[in-house]
C-alpha cells in the first residue's frame, strides 16, 4: 500500500477516534441528573459504572452492525449510480471487503 494510503488512515482513525470520545463525553454530560438520581436511589459506583459499560457496548454493538450493514448498501447504490453514469452496460453486485468490516469492528471497539 502506498505511504499516502498508510498516512489517511492514520488521519481518519485520528478524526474518528477524538470524534467519538467527544460524543461519548458529550453524551455523559447530558447525563449528568440521571446519573446523580441513580445514586441518590443507592446505586453505587461500581454498579452504575458497570451498567454504563454495558450501556455503551451495546450501543456500539448496534452502531457497529447497522453502520456495516448501510455501508454495504450505500456502496452498491453508488456503485449503481457510477455505472449508470459511465453508461456501462454491467451488473453490480454487492461489494463486501471482510478486511475492511474487520478493521472498521477492531477500531470501533478499541474506542467504545
């Protein structure tokens, strides 16, 4: 792979990571009221950090899941359209990379 290649990945992992952990504490923030109400009821701080742990790997579970699952589609509807465009006269078939869902699933949980 070219070193151009190699470097925008590093820069939209950079961009992804620092958004995510942003909305993630931007998230919590909004919280802020409920997350003092659970305590207020007796929760402690290891089972309200545990139930937001749990809280945030499901989330990600199904961001993970829906996102690969749109990406797939949206990649095929372009596909579609730059045919179309191009005037080809070829079927396009569904575009999946199993390299590429690894990589998205591993960055996406390292920042989860």
């Amino acid at each position: 792979m070219p070193a151009f290649l190699n470097l925008a990945l590093v820069v939209i992992l950079l961009f992804s990571v620092t958004f995510l952990i942003y909305l993630n504490t931007l998230r919590m923030q909004r919280r802020t009221r409920e997350l003092g109400l659970y305590r207020l009821m007796g929760l402690t701080r290891a089972q309200l950090t545990g139930s937001l742990i749990v809280e945030s790997l499901m989330v990600g579970a199904v961001t993970v899941v829906a996102g690969i699952a749109l990406g797939i589609l949206v990649s095929k509807l372009f596909a579609m359209i730059l045919v179309r465009m191009l005037h080809l006269h070829l079927s396009v078939g569904l575009l999946v990379s199993g390299r590429a869902i690894r990589d998205v699933v591993v960055i996406l949980a390292s920042c989860t």
